[in-house]
C-alpha cells in the first residue's frame, strides 16, 4: 500500500531500493520495492522514490509523504510515526 500510494502521486517515475544494486535492479526493470517498514514498536516507514523529470523535488517529496500517511493511516488505522523519503535523483532529459 505504501508501494502504491508512493507511485501514484505526480512527479513520481518510481519507486526504488535505497542501495546501490537495488536502483541499477530498477533501472534494468526488475523490482525490489524501495520501501522498508518497521511495525515494532514504533510504525516507522522508509521510501526510495526515482523523480521524473523536471518536477520540483521539495513539493513532490510533500506530496508523497502525505500520500502516504495518509493511505497507511486510511487502511491500518495506524499513524505512522516516523516517515522518510528519499529522492533517489532526478533522471536527466534526453534530446531525441
């Protein structure tokens, strides 16, 4: 559910692992999820987001994390209680 609260919001080209075999997995195609969470005894949830291309970092970051509370509280009825996103990069634009 984080997986899929993370992906759905704008700006977001994916979600990725955190080590550096995890994010070449995912830019080959093969994915190992990029979110991690602790439920004892505190919620604590990590996610690795990949951002597309110019999208403003800080305001898509925002908007994740509350995607993200929000869906995790919604469906566990859970508040999370330590939320960290990383922005794994941004993908550089290509000329065609």
């Amino acid at each position: 559910m984080v997986r899929a609260a993370a992906r759905a919001s704008y700006g977001v080209a994916a979600v990725a692992g955190e080590r550096w075999h995890e994010r070449l997995a995912a830019r080959l195609g093969i994915d190992l999820g990029g979110v991690t969470v602790f439920s004892d005894p505190e919620l604590r949830v990590r996610v690795n987001v990949r951002l597309a291309s110019g999208v403003p970092q800080a305001q898509v970051a925002a908007n994740v994390a509350e995607a993200v509370d929000y869906t995790v509280q919604r469906d566990t009825g859970r508040k999370i209680d330590d939320l960290t996103i990383t922005v794994d990069g941004i993908p550089m634009a290509t000329d065609e």
